[in-house]
C-alpha cells in the first residue's frame, strides 16, 4: 500500500539552484513547512533579490558554490533537491561546455554527497529529455527525439546524462534517488532577459514593445504554475514507497504559442502589434504532459488555471519593473 511520509519532524535540506526561478519559491515553502534549508548556488543565473525575503530567517542559510566542485556540508543532511542549471535557450547555450559539466559532473557531486549523508535526492529533469516528441502527449516511458550534436544537446543531452546517473545510482543501493522530468513552468521571479516565451511576452506587453513569436505561432506548450510545480516536487521527495520511475510534472492543458500572446494582450493595455521571428533550431513542435503516473503514484495534478497564474506574473512583472525603472530626473 502506497503511504505519504509525514512532515513529523524538522528536516535539513539542500537546494541546489535554490536562488534560481524555482528553486527560491521551494524554498520558501520548505521554510514554511518548518525544514531547515541550505540553498547552494553558484549565482550564475540565480539572483539574491530571489532569497531576500528569508535572508534573516534563523532555519534559512546560503552557501555560493559551484556544484562542478566537491561539496562539504558539516552537519547531517535528510534530502537534497538538484535544481541547479540554468534552464531558458540563451542562458544554457552561453556556456555550453558548463551547462554539460553542471548537469553531468555536478549532479555527480551532488549525489556523493547525498550518499555520504544518506540523504533522499531529488533531480529536476526536464522535458527536453523527449526533444521534438513524436509521441504526443509524452509519458515518462517515451525514449525521445533529442539532436545530441545541435545547439540544445549541452541541456538536453546533459540531462538525460545526469538521469541515467541517478537511476545507475539508485539500482546500485547508493541513494535514494527521484526524477521529476518537469515542464515548462512560469510565475513570479522569472528573470526578464532568460527569452522564456511567458516573460518574453508579459516584459514586451507592459513595455509597449511589439510582441515577438517565433514560427507561424501554431506550436504547442503547456505552462505550469510555479506553486504547482513546488507542490510536485515535495510530493515526490516524500512519497513511499520511491516511485524508482521518472514522473512528469507539468499542465497538461494544451496551447499555441499564439494564443498565448493573444491571452498576454488582454491582460496588459497595450498597443502593441505581433511580429513574427524564424523558429530557433531544433525548436519542438509540440510539448505535452502525460501526467497519469503523477496523478496515481503522487496524488497531484496541477490546480492553477493559465488565466489566473499569467494574471499574477503579469502583476508581478508589473510590480517588478516598475521598481527597477530608472528614476526620472526632474
Ligand atoms: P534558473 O536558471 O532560474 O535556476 C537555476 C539555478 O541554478 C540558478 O540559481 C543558478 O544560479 C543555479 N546554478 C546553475 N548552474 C549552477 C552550478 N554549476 N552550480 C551551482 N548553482 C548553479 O532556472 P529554473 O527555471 O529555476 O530551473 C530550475 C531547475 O528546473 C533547472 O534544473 C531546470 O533544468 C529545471 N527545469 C525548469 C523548467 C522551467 O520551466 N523553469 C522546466 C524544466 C526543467
């Protein structure tokens, strides 16, 4: 019988990537739940205005490392969550070389380290294992479509490297290893500049600027709430018995990249017009979740509708860039 492991006690917990998008906002749930939480980040893509609102906080602390390296931790750890990586196109091709290295050696070094305190390990994988599906919607046991030479490879093949790490380390009794292959997420704290298609559209919206599609804009993608997302990710780090499967992660509705910039410009007065750009390479078509074996193993689908998780983004964004505008000069 499946049972839910009880938050009964205070854990420590590491966060890699924890002043990443997502990482933060797990974060502050942990926090919330009454854990002790370590975040490791190497600042690459993470900002510390993302931690802010626990930098005081007494169970709250942060380590800056880069995971590539040995990681020492001097007190006892009961669960590590990888999600270290900078995860939008232009951020995970700058350095490509680093991007392969942080999914494959650091994801190393996580899990030794996990090992050494027998710690439960949770890896943020990603859709992008699947590449450009040919079987739509995608479950876990598809095999995917992925160019391991194209300019993706260093993200995608980099983390189906670290997957195939995790399972190799599972089978051999080392540690106690889940893979959540995640879809694509948005929501508050998503970086302006990171050229993910919800931020790209909400940052050019409120400033006025033409909105940009990529292709003919009748391509597919699903978007997950962020606290959706988080409550994903908690279930699987505590549900037993382990899965010892990939579990997918994501909304599954379904919508065009177009409609999505028609929802974005209801939202936001604006004139902007819609313009059109080529499609980057090895740009997916089509992107959906089969979340069956998250509904039956975790008890969890998502529970935020696209109009209401882009309705707080956009208040965020709204918020955001408004306080970072320069000041006028009178
Ligand atoms: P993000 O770029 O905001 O966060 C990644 C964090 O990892 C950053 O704080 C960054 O500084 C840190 N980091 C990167 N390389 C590191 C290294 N070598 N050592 C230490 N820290 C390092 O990205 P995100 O959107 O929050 O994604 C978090 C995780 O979830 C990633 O692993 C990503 O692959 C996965 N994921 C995210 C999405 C999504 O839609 N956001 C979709 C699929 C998978």
């Amino acid at each position: 019988m499946r049972t839910k492991a009880i938050f009964d006690h205070q854990k420590t917990i590491l966060v890699a990537g924890g002043a990443g998008f997502v990482g933060s906002h797990l974060c502050d749930a942990l926090i919330g739940q009454g854990h002790s939480v370590i975040c490791l980040d190497s600042f690459i893509t993470g900002r510390t205005e993302n931690i802010l609102p626990l930098e005081n906080h007494p169970r709250f602390e942060t380590v800056e490392h880069d995971i590539c390296a040995p990681i020492h931790i001097d007190r006892p750890l009961d669960e590590i969550y990888n999600l270290a990586c900078p995860a939008s196109p232009p951020h995970y091709q700058a350095d490509p070389i680093h991007t392969m290295m942080t999914s494959v050696a650091g994801t190393g070094q996580l899990l030794r380290l996990a090992e050494r305190h027998g710690a439960r390990f949770l890896q943020a994988s990603t859709s992008e294992v699947y590449g450009d599906p040919e079987e739509h919607p995608q479950r876990e046991s598809y095999w995917g479509h992925v160019n391991c030479t194209g300019p993706r490879a260093c993200y995608d093949e980099g983390k189906r490297a670290a997957e195939a790490l995790c399972f190799d380390k599972l089978r051999a009794g080392h540690v106690d290893v889940r893979v959540a292959r995640i879809f694509n997420t948005y929501g508050p704290r998503m970086r302006a500049d990171d050229g993910r298609i919800v931020s790209n559209l909400i940052v050019q919206a409120l400033g006025g600027a033409p909105l940009t599609i990529y292709g003919d804009g009748t391509q597919t993608r699903s978007f997950c709430y962020v606290s959706d997302l988080v409550d994903g990710l908690i279930a699987l780090m505590n549900v037993l018995p382990n899965p010892q499967m990939p579990v997918n992660l994501g909304n599954p509705g379904e919508f065009t990249v177009a409609g999505l910039a028609e929802m974005v410009i209801a939202m936001v007065p604006t004139t902007s017009r819609i313009v059109h750009e080529p499609l980057p390479v090895d740009d997916p078509r089509r992107r959906r979740p089969d979340i069956a074996r998250a509904k039956a193993v975790l008890g969890w689908e998502p529970r935020v509708p696209l109009a209401e998780g882009l309705s707080r983004t956009v208040a965020w964004f709204a918020q955001s860039l408004e306080e970072n505008a320069p000041a006028k000069v009178a």
